[in-house]
C-alpha cells in the first residue's frame, strides 16, 4: 500500500491560534477518503499546507511522495485542489479559464480532456460564457473542471457542495466516483455528514486541530452509534427500561446492537400495558459518530 | 523557463488587452491632453538645449506612459487576484517564484511599451522627433518599464486593499514620475531641487530615454544607464526574495 498523501507531524499557528496541531495522516493510494470537523478545525489549513498555500510551522506533507516544500513542483503536478471558497477569474470564458489552468500545468494541447471534463460536469453548454455570467453553482462546478484539467492522481475538494443543488451534487459524485474507481485518490471535506457516509472509506476527525478520530467508516459507525428503537407509547413506561432509554417530544429511543435484543423489548413495554401508537427503527448514523467523538468520547489516537 | 510561465505571461498580457480601451486607450488620450495644454501655453516660450518645447514634452509624456501603466498593470492584477481569491489558480500550479516573477514583470513591460507606442503615435505629428540614437530609447524604456513592474509586484503584494495600493501609487509612484524632469530640464530647477532630481532614479529613466531622440540630456546616458541598471537589479532581488518568501502569498 503505498501512500498518496503523508502528513507527519504538521503544525500551523496563526498568530496565536493554533489551527493545526501535531496532525499525521496517512492517506493510501486509490482511497476514498473524508475529512470532517466543526468550523475551524483545521481542515482547510490542512488542505492549503498539502498544496502548498500554507507554510506548515513544521512537520511534512508529501503527495505520491513528494514533499510539498523541497519537491514542489512534483508534488503540485499530482495534486488538484478545488478550493472552498467561490473564486473565479471574471476577465474570462469557461473555457479560457480551462485552458489557460492547462498551460500553468504545462499541458498543451488540453481540448479532449477539457470537453470530458465539460460534459462530466454538465458545462458543454456554458463553454463559451464569460465566468461572471455563471450561477453560483455553475461557477462551483468550473472549479472543480480546474482542479482536474492536468488529470492529477490525488484530488482533493474543500466543501464542494456547499450551497449546490441536488442536480450537481448527483452528478458531481457520479463523477468523482468514476475517477476514485479509476484510480484517483479523493480527499473530500463536507458538512453534510450523510454524503461523508455514503461516499467515503475511511475517515479522520479533526477538532481544534488535532485528529481525534481516524478509521474506517464502517468501524467508526460500528464503535460510536448504534441501531435505535424508537417509538411513542402511552402508559407509564417501567422503570428499568427507561433508564436505558432517551426521550424526547413524547418519543423514547432505545439503542441496540442486535435485532434480536427487539422483540423482548416490545414484550416487556407491552407487559408493562403500555400502548405503542407509532414505532420506527433508525439505522446507525455518522451525525451520532461526529457528535460523540466532538463530545470527546474518543480516545486519541497513539502515535 | 517552461509552458507554465509562458501561459501566465500570456493571461497577464490577454487581461489587459481585453480591456484595452481602459489600459491603454484612456493613458493615451491623458498624455494627448497633456501635450496639447502644456504645448499651447509654452511652445514658442521655451526653449530646452535648443529645442523646442513641445518636442522635449514628447519622450518624456511617453516614458512617463511607459513607467505608469507598467506599474498599473502588474499592481492592479496582482491586487485584484487577491481582492477575489483567484491568486489560488498560480499558486497552486508548479509555477515557480522566479516565473511568477519575470511573467508579471514581462507583462507589465508589454503594457508599457503598448501605451508608450500609443503616446508617441498620437502625439510625433505635433513636433519633429530625431530619433538620434534609438538603441537608448530602447533601453531605457526595458528597464524603466521592468523597474516600475516589478514596483508593482511589490506593491501588489503589499496591498491587503485597493487603497492600500492607490496610497503607495499617488506617495510614491507620482511624485517620482512627475518631479523627474517630464515637463521641465532640471537644469532649469533652483540648487536645491536640482539636488534632489538627482536622487531621484526615475529622472535617469526619463532622462536617458530623451537623450535616444535628441542625444543630448541632462546627464550622461551611461550614467543614466548605470543608475537604472542598478535600481533594476536591486529591485529584481528584493521581489524575487520577497516571493521566494512566500510574503503574504503563502501564509
Ligand atoms: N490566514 C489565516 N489567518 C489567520 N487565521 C486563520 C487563517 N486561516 C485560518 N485561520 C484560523 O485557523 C483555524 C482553522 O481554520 P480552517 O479554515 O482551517 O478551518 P476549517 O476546518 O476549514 O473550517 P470550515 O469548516 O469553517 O471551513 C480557524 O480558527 C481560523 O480562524
Ligand atoms: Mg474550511
């Protein structure tokens, strides 16, 4: 398994903030991998100081092996970034811009990659407007065309679906999936923690900083949330079973790990007379992992 | 030097001309209206080492295009990429300081020239230029226009906001270019001011490039030449350093 992305060590202070604190991270080749935190965790820093935009205090970061400072220009090549904030260039046309990200790369004659990219992301049609003429999501959409342009190995995309419609975000992950089973490595950071679940192998957590949380998915679900089964009731509900239990607005919630554990918790409600008027039963969810690991009940990792 | 800095002296160079009514239409009409008020009140008035004043007006409006519009260029680029955020597109390419460096530079000197040529078409009908000795006129204006570029980088740079950069442009950049000997020999100027002129490295600029038309000047081309080769070296090593740096680029 060789590494896309190794970050050893990584530090960075802003004045007297600490935005990343001792981080390691390992990211293999071919992962899918996520990145999550609260607002100001770090995450952007994180993702500057892999490309280069952000001095690391110290520690390093390398991509496919090549460190971002003594072997920049390399380790540039493999990396496409799409970058968190909504930037745009309003002297130019869509494709102007894809070009001209093409020749900063040093890539010539770009046009066929450029049209794949175009029709992947639903921009055929808006080629030849000027980028100031796009919608907001249209223009999100360029920046992620100009993040692929010179075909880099590692992608990575800050919140690329913030503030985008569903239509994007569909075709948006068709894309990026094919490209991740094609063999890119995708680092993707988002708050809609569902996309994260669905999308992403592996995942670190990152607060104040520091990684708190690094796993598989499925482990990480597995470790910090659990099935639950919820229902309204009415009747008193007995004693030793509420105290397992969380309520609220007239609904209790009852975690459980095997589904047989079910049925002699519906035998003992109904034996206590109480009535159940509705029930459901909610899957384990990276929302419960998030808040549970930010709420500290996460070892830390050993170095 | 790869495809890499070619391409970003290419989108320097296409970012003003698509513009160009702006970036160089309107600097060619300013110096128009300059030569035609100044020249209506003086010509026949004054004469400078023996020629007349509209044509000694000439080189220096044009070198004075030269120098303005180089700084504009690569100053309101860089501030403007920063302003918006899109300076990520060359950073995050494997562009180095030194190419970032020598394609805004490039750029601005383009600009520069463009202009220049643009005065000096508009405005040579007006009065007889010599045109005695136009390696230095070339000269001057390279270095001139690469001074005031790589100014601008800096100043691009330096600049968190658009007035930010009008105050280093209106301190610094227009008392330089305006009491540099544009409008007058400073021959003409009493001791003090004389003195001063002298340390002012943009009055070699100016001074030089005249001597290309008239071969005569103020100072000595070659010392002219050696003042702005100096300001030119010391300037690309200070930009250079500072982007090497990373200065406020590259946190
Ligand atoms: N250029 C900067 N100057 C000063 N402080 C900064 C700078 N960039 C980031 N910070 C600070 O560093 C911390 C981490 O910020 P960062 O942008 O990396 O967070 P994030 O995890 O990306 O948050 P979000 O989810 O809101 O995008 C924050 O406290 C932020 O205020
Ligand atoms: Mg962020």
């Amino acid at each position: 398994m060789s590494a896309a992305i190794r970050i050893q060590q990584v530090s960075k202070c802003f004045g007297s903030t600490q935005a990343l604190d001792r981080v390691d991270l390992e990211v293999a080749a071919g992962e899918f991998f996520g990145l999550l935190g609260p607002n100001g965790a770090g995450k952007t820093t994180l993702i500057s100081a892999l490309a280069g935009l952000v001095r690391a205090d110290s520690g390093s970061l390398c991509v496919m092996g090549h460190d971002v400072q003594a072997d920049y220009r390399a380790a540039r090549r493999h990396l496409g970034v799409v970058p968190q904030e909504l930037v745009f260039d309003p002297f130019f046309t869509v494709r102007e811009s894809l070009k001209i990200q093409s020749g900063y790369f040093g890539i010539r004659d770009n046009d066929a990659w450029i049209d794949e990219i175009l029709e992947n992301l639903g921009l055929t049609s808006k080629a030849n407007a000027n980028m100031r003429m796009l919608s907001g999501g249209m223009k999100r959409r360029v920046l992620v065309a100009q993040a692929l342009v010179h075909r880099p190995p590692v992608i990575v995309l800050d919140e690329p679906t913030a503030g985008v419609d569903v239509e994007l975000r569909q075709t948006l992950w068709a894309f990026i999936r094919r490209l991740n089973e094609a063999g890119h490595t995708i680092v993707l950071t988002t708050h809609y923690l569902d996309e994260a679940e669905s999308l992403c192998g592996r995942i670190a957590m990152l607060q104040a900083g520091r990684v708190v949380a690094l796993d598989t998915t499925a482990r990480l679900l597995l470790r910090f949330s659990s099935h639950t089964l919820r229902l309204r009731s009415r009747g008193e509900m007995p004693a030793d079973l509420a105290s397992g239990a969380a309520q609220s607005g007239g609904w209790w919630s009852f975690p459980f790990d095997d589904f047989t554990e079910v049925e002699p918790l519906l035998a003992k409600i109904r034996a206590a007379g109480c009535r159940i008027d509705d029930l459901e039963i909610g899957k384990p969810d990276l929302e419960e992992v998030f808040i549970r690991v930010m709420q500290g009940q996460a070892e830390t990792p050993a170095n | 030097m790869g495809h890499g800095f070619s391409t970003l002296f290419y989108k320097e160079v296409l970012r003003f001309w698509k513009v160009a009514s702006q970036t160089v239409a309107a600097p060619v009409l300013t110096s128009l209206l300059y030569l035609l008020i100044f020249s209506h009140v003086l010509e026949g008035h004054v004469r400078i080492h023996g020629i007349a004043y509209t044509a000694f007006l000439i080189p220096g409006l044009v070198m004075m295009s030269v120098l303005q519009n180089a700084f504009a260029n690569s100053s309101s680029s860089l501030i403007q990429s920063k302003v918006t955020g899109n300076i990520v597109f060359v950073l995050l390419p494997p562009i180095s300081y030194f190419e970032f460096f020598l394609a805004y530079v490039l750029a601005s000197v383009v600009r520069g020239i463009v202009v220049g040529a643009g005065v000096l078409l508009a405005t040579f009908w007006f009065a007889p230029l010599g045109f005695a000795e136009p390696a230095w006129i070339l000269a001057f204006a390279l270095m001139g226009g690469a001074i005031l570029g790589s100014l601008g980088v800096i100043a691009g740079i330096w600049a968190d906001k658009f007035d930010q950069l009008a105050a280093f442009q209106n301190f610094l950049i227009m008392p330089l270019t305006f009491l540099s000997g544009v409008f007058y020999s400073i021959k003409s100027l009493p001791p003090f001011w004389q003195e001063l002129s002298r340390w002012n490295p943009v009055f070699y600029m100016i001074d030089g490039f005249r001597h290309g038309f008239f071969g005569v000047s103020d100072a000595s081309p070659w010392l002219s030449l050696a003042v702005v080769g100096g300001c030119l070296v010391l300037l690309t090593v200070f930009t250079l350093n500072l982007l090497k740096r990373g200065y406020k680029l590259r946190a």
